[in-house]
C-alpha cells in the first residue's frame, strides 16, 4: 500500500531541507515508512519503529490528542501542529508536525507525517533551543555560506562579490536559475552574512505543496476555521525577525500570489480565519525557475508581484555555461564525500574526467554532487571509473564522440570538394587573378584556400 507513498504524496519528500522526519502512518496507527533526516535526532533509528504503533513510539500521545487521528476522523490536513513529545526511550521532543490524508480509491488508507524538530534533550549540539514565540531554526545543519558557492567562473565570482553588497541591506531578492543551479545557497548566503543571522532562515519550495494547503501553510490557521483546523502559526510568523525564502514562486497558485502581495505591502499577515493583522518583519528573498517575463506572459507570476520582489536581481548561470567549473567542483565534494564517508578517492580516471567534460549537466550543480556521491557508494578503487557512474553519462559522451565522427567526415568531404573546384578553376583559367573571378573569390582568399589545402599553381 505505501510502496508508491513518493508517487501518492510527493509534496512531502519535496519539503525535506525544512522538516526533520517523514513518517507514514496506516490506518491502524501503525507506522509503515519513517525517514529520519538529522544523524541521531532520538536514541533510536527510524529501522527501529517501523512497523510499531505511534502510540507505543511516542508514549504521551493518545487517539484524542493525537493529530494523526484526527486527521483519520477528519480527512483535512493538520498544518504546522505544534508537538511536545516523549518517545519510548525516554527522548523529550518538541517541534511542528504537518499531516496529511492519504487516499486510495477515495478512502482513506493512512497519514503522511512531516516533522520538524526544536529541541531535543537527546541531541541538542544540533537544535536551537527556542521559546514559544521564536521560529524553528537549525542551527550548524544546512546553513549554507558564501563560501559553499564554490566557483572561479568569473561571472559566479561577480555573483558572490554581489552578495556580499546585498547582504548588507535588508532589500528583497529575486534570483533566478535553473534547478540545482545554487538557489537555495545563494539565499542562505545572503541571510547569514546579513544583520538577520541569528534570526531565523525559512525555505519553502512552492511548488511542494498543494495550492489548498500552500496558504494556511505560510500564513497559517485560527482554530474552527475549517474543520479539525487548530490555531498555528504559518512560515511568515515563525520567520519574523529573519528571512524567508521562496522557492519556485511561479508554480505558486496566482490567489496565493497576490496575498503574497498584500502581505508585502502591509508588512502583516492574516491567518486562515482570524480576524487581526499580525505584524511581520521579514526580508523576503524569491526564486524562480524560467524567466519571469515568460512566467508573466503565460500567467504563472504576477506582474505586480514581479516588480514588488525584484528590487535586486540576481541570475545563476547553468553548469554547461561554467565548464570551467567542473574540475573545481568535482575536487570539492570529492573531499567533501571522503570526509563524510571516512574514504580515500583521489579523484576521477581518465575517461570519466572526459564524460563530465562532455556532459551537459541539466541537472547543474545539484546532478554533479549526486552523481558524485553515487560513485562513492559503489566504487571499489581509489579513482572513480566509468563503472562507478550512471549509465546515461557513459551513452551521452559515446554520443557526443559520433556526432564528433560525423562533423570530421562532413568536413572532409568538404575540403575534397573545394580541393577539386580550385584546381579546376585553375586548369581552365589563363591566370590565379582569372581563376580567382570565376570562383567569385578575391585572389587574397584563394591564395589563403591554396595554401591551407596544400594547392600548387
């Protein structure tokens, strides 16, 4: 039943860099899927409570205080519930939880949980502790600084010495590029070298979550405005004092859009049902995917919007436009996975070194680490082999060699050709300036063709 739960949900697994733990649960109450993102969040591993029931696993939960039950008598959506737990091991958690229904042939068959943890006392060297009314911020996890922009592109090295400029004030951003062209880093940049760095940094990809549930998502909800709704704070309140980062707003339903708007002008929001303004200080950095003047014309961002966000611009170049940035990149996270994976790689063999040479790379920075980091989990050598590396990279540069093989027998083609046209204007010409006129060649021209093909008079 949960084999396709990527397929049946996938908003969940798109929000990962935000939550700490996904977990499904069934019917029953029986946890069927848990992955666990931060290394040693509780005392145990997310192998070890699979297939038990959540109340066995959380010991202080129970069916009328637990929303997964709630949200198996509801059917609705359970946003940003705020959680105080103690596991079965004696593990103390606080933190939010997003619940979702999971339907198959319109029944409900089980919850998808997405938490994201405050604090813990198993673990605290890696969790800010927070009060009630700060935001829920990792701290030493995913915090991205300009150094972790890694380039000697002299178009990125421009990027990077406008960062450090923008930073500086607390002006909304948009930046666009293409999917894992660095988005995510440039904002964490941005944010941790501002005055806002011991503030909170929320990410959100809008393309994650349902439009239903994308607004009480960043705005949040009052209790009893729909139904099994509870009072929670959205992502604009949990990030006030710091930045908020949206991702791919052009995928944002264009009613969310224009609240987006209206929170931006009035610097407040309104949760889902309430009726007050709650006031907001956060700098808001955006990204979007395509270019926005197409997302304009085609109704997938509002004009208005556009030029409220794009006070500063900033534009990341695709991996294929860097080249010169594969080598540099590939040494990186070669030592970066070595020091994670506790190995010795020295690097890249000969013919890989060409195929990432070759390679395109639409997947940009993002598709040269994961490649990356498969090889180390399969190689057996100290240099990573075209064995190593997915099968499509290897066909693309067999591809690549053809098309190379194809040009070369084109161009000799040609160079026979105009061998033979030269010397036979030659043979039937009284003279080089004759032969030259009936070729419609200045005779400069055809002593340069002459030499380059080797022609005697």
């Amino acid at each position: 039943m949960f084999d396709k739960f990527d397929k049946v949900i996938p908003s969940i697994f798109a929000v990962r860099n935000f939550f700490d733990e996904i977990s499904v649960v069934d019917r029953n109450g029986i946890i069927r899927y848990c992955e666990i993102f931060i290394p040693d969040m509780y005392s145990f591993t997310a192998d070890e409570i699979t297939g038990k029931h959540i109340f066995d696993v959380f010991k202080t939960s129970n069916e009328q205080s637990s929303e997964v039950y709630q949200v198996l008598r509801t059917g609705k959506p359970m946003i940003l519930f705020k959680e105080d737990l103690i596991t079965y091991k004696g593990d103390k958690v606080k933190g939010y939880s997003s619940s979702y229904p999971i339907y198959k042939d319109n029944e409900i068959v089980g919850v998808a949980v997405a938490m994201k943890v405050v604090e813990s006392d198993f673990s605290k060297e890696f969790i800010l502790l927070t009060d009630e009314d700060k935001s829920v911020r990792s701290e030493g996890r995913n915090n991205y600084t300009i150094d972790n922009l890694v380039t000697q592109d002299p178009y990125m090295l421009n990027i990077k010495k406008k960062i450090r400029k923008i930073a500086k004030t607390d002006s909304y951003v948009l930046i666009q590029g293409k999917t894992g062209t660095g988005k995510e880093i440039v904002a964490q940049s941005i944010h941790f070298a501002s005055s806002r760095s011991d503030k909170p940094f929320i990410s959100q990809n809008c393309a994650a979550i349902p439009a239903n549930l994308l607004e009480s998502t960043l705005f949040g909800t009052e209790k009893g405005s729909f139904t099994g709704a509870i009072t929670n704070k959205g992502l604009f309140e949990l990030a006030d004092g710091g930045t908020i980062f949206l991702d791919e707003i052009n995928s944002m339903d264009i009613s969310v859009q224009s609240k987006i708007l209206k929170a931006i002008e009035e610097r407040s929001i309104r949760r889902i049902g309430g009726h007050k303004n709650i006031s907001t200080d956060i700098r808001i950095i955006a990204a979007i995917n395509e270019d926005p003047f197409e997302a304009i014309r085609n109704n997938r961002l509002r004009e208005d919007l556009f030029y409220r966000l794009n006070i500063v611009s900033l534009k990341l170049n695709e991996l294929k436009d860097r080249k010169n940035d594969i080598k540099l990149l590939t040494d990186y996270y070669i030592h970066f996975y070595n020091d994670m994976m506790k190995m010795k790689i020295k690097g890249l063999d000969e013919k890989v070194e060409k195929i990432f040479l070759s390679h395109d790379w639409p997947g940009n920075v993002r598709e040269l680490r994961n490649v990356i980091e498969s090889a180390f989990n399969i190689t057996e050598t100290a240099t990573i082999t075209a064995e190593d590396i997915p099968d499509y990279l290897v066909t693309d540069l067999c591809e690549v060699n053809a098309d190379r093989e194809e040009v070369a027998g084109y161009e000799d083609m040609v160079r026979e050709f105009e061998t033979r046209l030269i010397r036979d204007a030659l043979k039937i010409s009284r003279s080089k300036a004759e032969a030259a006129r009936n070729l419609n060649l200045t005779r400069q021209t055809l002593n340069y063709k002459m030499e380059k093909l080797g022609i005697s008079e």
